[in-house]
C-alpha cells in the first residue's frame, strides 16, 4: 500500500549532502594529511601554504603570556594538557634574570611528548608560545607563579593555527568496519568553499545565529573536531567563529540533528 502519511520529522539529508545546486557551488580538492583521516561534514583546515593538504582541525597552539618579568625567588609551576593527558611540569625556580628563567620553563615544556616547539618571545619576552605535534590537542590547564616579592600573572590561551578551508563534502565511500565513512590518509577529499551543505552542531543554532567550528575533540558523538557549535567554549576554547558575513543558517540547527548551513553564497 502507498505511503500517504510522513513524521514531520523525517530528515531528508544525509551528512555532508550539497543542498544547493551542485554547478553553483564551489568545491576545492586536497590530500588527505591526516592518519585519521577526514569524516563527512567536518571543516578542515590546510597544513601547507598552497592549502592543498587538508588536515583535521587540532588544538595545535597554546600562549603562556605572563604580565610581568619573573623576579627573585619566583618559582613557576606549569600543567599541561596532551591529547587528554595531563602533564604537571616540576617547579621552576628562578635563575639569574627574567630571560633564563623563561628559557628554563621554555626547555621543561619541549620536553613534553607532543610538544613540537615551544618559544619565547612577545613584549619584553613575556610570552611562550607552544606548538603542538600534528594530530595532537594541546592546551596549558593552569600556570601560576608563587614566592619572591612580587607575582606575574599568566593569561592561558590555546587555538588552531590551520587556514581553515571548508567542510568535507560527501562522496560515494565504502564504510569502514565499525560503518564510518571517512577519507582515508593521502586519499582525495573534496572541500565546500561555496554552497549550501547538510551538517550537525552541538546544539541549537538559530536562522542566521552566530557559528563556531570545533576544533577541540570531545567524547560526545556532536562535538568532534570540524563540526559546527553554538560558543567557543572555555577551559580550553574549543571552537573558534566562522568569519562573519560568509556563511548563514539556513535551517535551525538542533543538538546532533542535520541543519543547512551556506557558506559563501548569503
């Protein structure tokens, strides 16, 4: 018998599906950079300056940026977070000047595993900047500074330095196992620079509501790295904005469910 009835609810995309016209949008192809490989509908970002390497986006640079010079008798305690991991760096007490002070913390922190530089540098060298190994989330869970006659204050940071591209577009792929479909490592992939795509937030977004993309991986099946969120979140920021006037919503977003949303074509 004929179906004459449907659920109101009944979704008509899959992930990663171009709801526009597909000879109106534009679409960019890469490499696969990434042993993980890429899932449908997640923003990549380009790991080389020709953005032809695309890459999943990480937590891959945190700032350390203290507000004055270490002085005397200072000792300065360092946590770290690698992939989940915490790393709580011995106590640096301080040596000589400001300089080898921050040169010592600067050494404890590349010795880290994962981390693939860390550098001192900013106003009056008050600022560590680390990068991470790629594939790798980084963030600084706390520094603080104790003893001596006065304390600098540290201000925590931590982002993704990637030039974000697009999200992946769907494609025809065999599932993998345990029935993901994803790019595999050094495969083609095919990115949205412009059009209208079927994918997920973390929770509601509004027509027209302001967009983050995630960055930072969480357990929860809506919040991993590439998919859109409604905040950038703290302790770390874990998503950062899409610049403003080149996307739109263009069908509500609910947690977990498909949404459209347009980027370049508002």
């Amino acid at each position: 018998m004929a179906q004459t009835t449907y659920n109101s609810s009944l979704n008509t995309f899959t992930e990663g599906q171009l709801v526009s016209d597909r000879l109106n949008s534009k679409i960019v192809s890469g490499e696969v950079d990434d042993s993980n490989g890429i899932a449908l509908a997640r923003f990549v970002g380009a790991t080389d300056a020709a953005e032809t390497l695309f890459s999943n986006l990480y937590s891959n640079q945190a700032t350390i940026v203290f507000s004055g010079d270490l002085i005397t008798s200072n000792s300065v305690a360092v946590s770290i977070v690698v992939n989940g991991v915490t790393t709580a760096l011995s106590a640096t007490v301080f040596n000589s000047d400001h300089a080898t002070t921050m040169g010592l913390i600067e050494a404890k922190l590349e010795a880290v595993d994962g981390i693939l530089s860390a550098t001192v540098g900013g106003a009056s060298n008050r600022t560590l900047t680390i990068l991470a190994d790629p594939e790798t989330d980084i963030y600084v869970s706390s520094c603080v500074v104790t003893l001596g006659g006065s304390q600098a204050t540290a201000t925590l940071a931590n982002t993704c330095t990637l030039s974000i591209i697009g999200p992946s577009v769907a494609e025809e792929l065999a599932p993998q196992s345990d029935g993901s479909v994803i790019f595999e490592d050094t495969e083609a992939v095919g990115a949205l620079r412009k059009g209208n795509i079927a994918i997920q937030a973390d929770g509601a977004i509004a027509v027209s509501g302001t967009v983050y993309v995630r960055f930072y991986e969480e357990s929860a099946a809506n919040k991993k790295r590439g998919m859109l969120s409604t905040a950038a979140g703290s302790a770390p920021v874990k998503a950062i904005a899409l610049t403003a006037g080149t996307y739109k919503v263009e069908q509500v977003m609910s947690s977990s469910a498909l949404g459209v949303l347009a980027i370049n074509n508002v």
